[in-house]
C-alpha cells in the first residue's frame, strides 16, 4: 500500500508540474514584444561641404522653435523640430539651419506661406531649390514634402541654393497622400496673379496673421476648412474656400455673404460663387470684367468615378469569339484522329488475332445471319380461296 501511495503522489506530481509548465507556456505565448523604430534624423550630419557642429536640437513643441507663432504652428500640424549649426570642411563661416516637419504636405505648405516675407524672392521651377522656395541675400526658405527649412548663412545666393539642394535630398520622404501638396493653391487663375502674396491658412490664427478679408471666426475652421488668398496686378483679391462637403460649402457661403452685406462699405465690390465644396471669392480694386473673369474661371478638377462595368469593346469581343471557334475546331480535330487512330488498332489487332488463329483475316463465316434474298413465297388466303370456291 505504502509504494501504491507514493505512485500516485509521484504522479499527481508530474502532472501538476506540466500543468504549471502548460501555463507558464502560455503566458509566454500571449506576451508580444513590440519593437518601436525611432524616426529617422530630421537633418544630416552632412550635406554638400556642410559638416553639423555638435548635435541637433530636437523637440516636439512649437513653442520651442517660434514661441511668438506656436498657435499657428499648431494649426499647421507640426510634429517635431531640429535646429542645427553647420561649419565648412575647409574655410570659414557657419550655417544655421531650422527644419519643421508637420504631419502632411499641407502644413508644411501652409507653414511656408505664412513665413515667407516680401523680400523672400521666390525661385523659378529651373533652379536648384524649385518653386517653392525663396532666397534673399543670405536667407533661404523651402519645403519639401512635409518639412519646412529656414536657413541662414554668410553664402551668397548661387551658392547657398547650390549647396541647400543636396540638404533637400538628405530631407525624410514621405510618400502617398501625406506627402503630397495640397490642391487649393493650385487653383488660383494665374492671369495677373502676384506669385509672392499667396498665403494659405489651416486656422483662424494663421489666416489672421497672414490679413485675411474675411472675419476668421465665420469660415468654419472647426469643419476642415482651409483658405487660400492672393493679390493681383490690379489690386484686387481673391480668396478660395474649399470644405470637405457642397453641405459645409453651402452654410459657410450664406454666412459670407450675410457679413459682407451687413457692411458694404468694407467690403466694397463683392463677387461670390460657390462650386461644389468650394467656394470662389473677389474682393478689392477688381473692375466688374475682370472680377467677373477670374471668378468664373475657378474650377474644381473634374473626376468621374463610374462603379457599373463597362461593356467590352469590339475587339475583344471579336478575339473572344475567335478563340472560342479555334478550340471547337482542334477539339474536333483531335477527336476525329482519336477515332482513327482507335479504329485501326481495334480493327488491326482483330484482324492479327485471326491470322494467328489460322482463320482468314477479313471473313466471319460463324457469325449469323438473316438471309433475305432467297425466292419470295406466295401468300395464300382463305377469303381469297373461299371466294373462288363460290365463284365456282
């Protein structure tokens, strides 16, 4: 009895012990390790003969970077900051380079508008920095992407320009809708368009700082609103307005133009159109022509999305059809030499039999058969007989 008792204490023992083993393996199992990447540097250690002095200053707050604009900062989405000092390989003078990355394209649009000032030229798309650039003396202003750069240096112009466009390269890329630019400022008419006034705002505080027409507190920032204005030659001003819905469009347009009827001698001339979620509008020294012209010339990209299925073209058809007959045609093909070529082994290989039998190869005298062409036999009545018979 004693030795019974201690094999089952001895198994009771196993079988907890892998029990507790059964358990222990899932707790493992169910823990998940997850590996966070860091992200990558927002300036290089070096860029053309730039080499970075010390390390970055990094942050995610824009108050760090621009306390006097971190509202508007924060309008534009910015997400993280680096300012750095760069020095020659060989000779003297130092560069100070400021980069702010925002979530998307849009904010570092929006961000590159709102810092460019007049004496910021900008830079034709065939020079080193693009279109969306400006330089004056020995300070550069870009985007790219998602990143907005304030630089400044003791370089002169072509050099700095020279030597920034292998920064811009060195810039993280972010592909897909984040990093591409926005659409609004696309659609400003560019008959006598000032290039350098174009301003685009994400918030009310931004599109203040930047003197918009508009009271800021009606154009439905809290609804994704964005808002883009520009001079002309002629002095006037024009200002987009795009929502995400025609509904939102709609509301805030009713809105407008409320405001601006409540005060006529502000606004002076005032021409407003809507066109789908975006709304057009001309203020300002526009004469009715040209007001008339540059409003009604504003449109929206046209894209048609169609979700039935087309009917096929001609060709296609024709191709399938053709295709279709061509299988039938070798399907019959094949079918008949398979029954040529099974008729004469079958046929062959009787016939071989035979021979070998000692039997003719092409005779069947066993089988039987109906002969039919013996002589006809006549067919006797016995109306027929009967008749006669009485005819007698």
């Amino acid at each position: 009895m004693a030795g019974i008792k201690f094999g089952f204490g001895w198994i009771s023992r196993v079988v907890v012990a892998l029990a507790l083993t059964g358990v222990v393996g899932g707790f493992a199992q169910e823990a998940k390790t997850s590996l966070v990447v860091p992200p990558a540097p927002l300036l290089p250690a070096k860029f053309g003969p730039w080499v970075m002095s010390g390390s970055a200053t990094t942050g995610t707050d824009g108050g760090q970077v621009d306390a006097a604009n971190a509202a508007a900062l924060k309008e534009f989405g910015i997400d993280r900051f680096s300012v750095a000092q760069y020095a020659p390989e060989k000779g003297a003078g130092t560069v100070e380079v400021k980069a702010l990355q925002f979530g998307d394209a849009t904010g570092a649009a929006a961000a590159f508008t709102f810092y460019r000032r007049p004496e910021l030229r900008g830079l034709s798309a065939g020079q080193k920095l693009g279109s969306n650039a400006a330089v004056s003396g020995n300070e550069a202003l870009f985007w790219s992407g998602t990143s907005l750069v304030m630089v400044k240096s003791d370089q002169s112009r072509a050099a700095l320009t020279t030597d920034l466009k292998q920064l811009e390269i060195a810039l993280p890329k972010i592909g897909g809708p984040r990093g591409s630019a926005p659409l609004l400022p696309t659609l400003l008419p560019g008959k006598g368009l000032e290039p350098a006034s174009i301003r685009y705002a994400l918030g009310p505080v931004s599109y203040a700082a930047e003197g918009g027409v508009l009271p800021p507190e009606i154009l439905g920032w809290e609804k994704s609103g964005e808002v883009v204005t520009a001079k002309y030659a002629s002095g006037g001003i024009m200002t987009l307005l795009l929502y995400p819905t025609p509904q939102i469009a709609g509301e805030r347009g009713r809105a407008i133009g409320a405001a601006m009827n409540s005060d006529r001698a502000k606004y002076g001339t005032v021409k407003l159109r809507r066109e789908g979620p975006m709304l057009v509008l001309a203020t300002g020294a526009f004469s009715p022509a040209t007001e008339k012209e540059l409003v009604e010339a504003t449109h929206l990209p046209v894209s048609l999305t169609w979700d039935k299925k087309m009917p096929l073209e001609f060709h296609a058809e024709v191709g399938k059809t053709y295709s279709l007959l061509s299988s039938i045609a070798v399907f019959c093909g094949v079918g008949a030499l398979a029954a040529v070529i099974l008729g004469l082994f079958l046929g062959g290989g009787r016939a071989a039999i035979r021979v070998l039998q000692g039997k003719p190869a092409a005779v069947e005298p066993e089988f039987l058969r109906i002969d039919l062409r013996g002589p006809s036999t006549p067919l006797h009545s016995d109306r027929a007989g009967s008749g006669s018979g009485a005819a007698q």
